[in-house]
C-alpha cells in the first residue's frame, strides 16, 4: 500500500512525486503521518456525535487552499506532530477505550496508504468501531477504491456548483466534475444510511455544504445537484461561515453569513424533495463556532 507515496497520485492534483525520498507536492505531506490533535469532538452532527462524542484525528495539511479556510493553522501551515502508522492505531483504540461513538479521521487524503495499514492493526486488535472519512471532497475516485471495506460513513464537504469560484476561492481545477465524480463513488460503497438503535449512523453517507456570503446560488445548485442525484442521502447544510484566514481579503466573502441569505437557502431547501438530514443554526457573532443542529 506504501507504495503508492513513491509517484504520489492520491489527489486530483497528481504531482507525481516521491514522497518516500523526501520530495513535497501541493499537500505538503511527507511520507510520515501528521497530526494535529485527536479529541472527544461533540458537536458533529447528532448521528455522529452522538451523547459520547465522535473520535477526530486531525490530520494536518490539506490539497486545498481555501482562502476562509477555518483550521488554516493545520491545513494550510501544517501545524502537527509526526506519527508512526503503529501509533496512528494505537490512537484509534485509545479513542475506543474513552467510548467514542467512531473514529472521525479528519481531512484525511494525503494518508490513505498510512491510514489503510493503521486501520488493519487497529481491527486486528481489538478495534470495531465505524470509521469515518471526513473530507474536502477533492477526491480521486481510485484512491477512494482502496478505501472500500475500511471505511463505514463517508462526510464530504461539496462546496462549489462553480469551478471560477473554486479556483478562486480554494486554488483547484475543475472541482465540480472531480468532486460529484467523488460523490457517486462514495455511494456506491455506502448506500442507503444504516443507524443503530440510538440513532447514531453505522454505515452511509452525509454530504456538507457551508453557505457563503454572497454565493446563495452556489448553494442552491449544490442542493439542487445533491436533489437530483442522490435524493436519498442525509445533508448538512451548515452556517458557521465567518471571515477568517484570507477571506478579509476577498470582497464577497469578508463578511458573516446575514440571517436573511441562510433563511433563502432553507427555504429553497424545503423546496426540494431532500427529507434527510441536518441544518445548521445561524449563529450570532463572528466567532461563534460551535454548531447547533435542527433535524
């Protein structure tokens, strides 16, 4: 599995370089395993969270750069610390002994290959909780091939209708086509949405979408693509947009969502047949950050 770090193409980016040689591509990622922080995280959607919290990893870097991006310290500036695979799995147990409801593996894409072989060690000793690959969406549909069987939810983000805006706003290149070609693979492996008798979800998918300032029909053509394709998956439409990072830099964005743009975006979600799923309640302050979730 390895071997894949040797001409890296996990990404869309396909830079093509050896990371096990020391070489860095748009990621940043070595061939070592990278991580922010791992944390008892609550305040997930409710079929995540759960009463016992959901067990995140952090992983640090990302393949995009989103200009408002609110973990910029982990994604952007790769702040962490270098894990072996072994360790990696001894986290994943440690996070089942403090009763996680899963283990949430958080912007995970420069390591599948390490997060494959850790997951394998995990299982083998002990571990069984559901696996949750929580991600910017910017997916290959191979690399997430070799997660089938490893991964129980998939959580993807689907943040543009509008390649511009993705270049724009997170310096990628037809991130429509990759992402909804991500989507339908992510289904494929999951189906319909399995949940245990609390109500927490054992196996299916929940497909986020943060409202921007501004961009209000972005988020509909979002909705709408979801509706059309894949009217059976839960959604979480989340208000937590506040300017950070880069954001004060780009006009249309260098402001909170307004309570009257994310009011439109519910409504015209009614609208549609999607009946699954989470929305966000708007916050008030810019630095509110902390979700709160209507069914």
């Amino acid at each position: 599995m390895l071997e894949h770090l040797e001409k890296c193409t996990l990404c869309p980016h396909e830079c093509k370089i050896n990371r096990n040689n020391g070489q860095i591509g748009r990621c940043k990622s070595k061939n070592t395993v990278k991580i922010a922080l791992y944390s008892i995280h609550n305040f997930e959607e409710p079929c995540i969270s759960g009463k016992e919290g959901s067990g995140t990893v952090f992983f640090s870097n990302c393949n995009l750069n989103c200009v408002f991006c609110q973990n910029y310290e982990i994604s952007h500036q790769g702040k962490g610390k270098e894990v072996t695979i072994r360790r990696l799995a001894e986290i994943f147990l440690e996070q089942q002994e403090r009763n996680a409801q899963n283990i949430n593996l958080v912007t995970p894409t420069s390591y599948v290959p390490q997060i494959i072989e850790a997951i394998k060690i995990a299982r083998n000793n002990g571990l069984n909780l559901p696996i949750i690959y929580n991600t910017n969406g910017y997916e290959k549909v191979q690399t997430l091939k070799l997660l089938e069987g490893y991964i129980d939810i998939y959580l993807p983000d689907f943040k543009y209708s509008n390649n511009l805006l993705a270049k724009r706003l997170s310096k990628v290149d037809n991130y429509f086509e990759i992402t909804t070609e991500a989507l339908k693979e992510m289904y494929r492996q999951t189906g319909k949405a399995v949940f245990n008798n609390d109500g927490m979800m054992k196996k299916g998918m929940i497909i986020r979408h943060l409202v921007l300032p501004n961009h209000i029909l972005n988020s509909k053509r979002v909705l709408k693509w979801i509706n059309d394709n894949m009217p059976n998956v839960f959604v979480s439409v989340m208000a937590q947009y506040f300017p950070t990072f880069k954001a004060k830099e780009f006009e249309d964005i260098n402001r909170k969502l307004s309570k009257k743009e994310f009011q439109e975006i519910e409504n015209y979600l009614y609208q549609l047949n999607l009946g699954n799923g989470f929305v966000q309640e708007l916050g008030e302050h810019e630095e509110e950050y902390v979700p709160k979730w209507e069914n």
